[in-house]
C-alpha cells in the first residue's frame, strides 16, 4: 500500500520535475536533473530518509549540463549518471558524469 510523504512548509523542496533520474546511497536519495514543463534541469538534490528533509547539492568541480532521460546508479561513494538528452536536444547523448557523494564534487 503506498503512502504519501508530506513535507512542512519551512523545508526546501526541489521544484517538480519529470524524465529525471534518482539513486539511493545509504539513508539518502539523490535526484538529478530532469525537465521542469519546458526546462531541462541540471540541479542536484538530496533527500534524507532520516528525517524528511531535502537539501540542493552544490558541488564544486564541472558544472553538470542539463540533462533528462538519463539513468543514474550509485558505486562506491559516487552517483554516475550516463546519457539522456543534454540541453533543448533530442538527440540521445552519452555522457558520463560522476559526482563524488563525499567530497561533493563534480568530474
């Protein structure tokens, strides 16, 4: 049976999203990028099981392009995220981006 998560309003909470892509690495969720209506996206988020609480990422490093469709996993300490759609293209990509959940940068 599925049941709604409700968050309070002072929390941050990442704007609605569609095609983008969520990885599990402990107590966290990580979501990445996807298409807000017209808009690809290329934030980062976390979720804490913990506490129902959500955080914006902002690592250093490469800035992470737009990007929807995409797939991500998590291994050893690190989100990969691979191909989808970058930017305002329809045309499938294939980048690979890797975020270190750790040091909280970008390569």
């Amino acid at each position: 049976m599925w049941t709604p998560v409700t968050f309070t309003s002072d929390n941050s909470v990442p704007p609605s999203r569609s095609k983008h892509s969520a990885a599990v690495h402990g107590n966290h969720i990580y979501v990445v990028g996807g298409r807000n209506g017209n808009w690809p996206l290329k934030d980062i988020w976390r979720y804490a099981l913990s506490n129902n609480t959500w955080e914006q990422l902002h690592p250093t490093g490469d800035s992470l392009q737009n990007l929807q469709e995409h797939t991500a996993v998590v291994y050893q300490d690190k989100v990969y995220v691979f191909g989808g759609e970058v930017g305002f293209s329809s045309a499938s990509e294939s980048p690979l981006w890797s975020y270190s959940i750790k040091v909280m940068h970008t390569v």
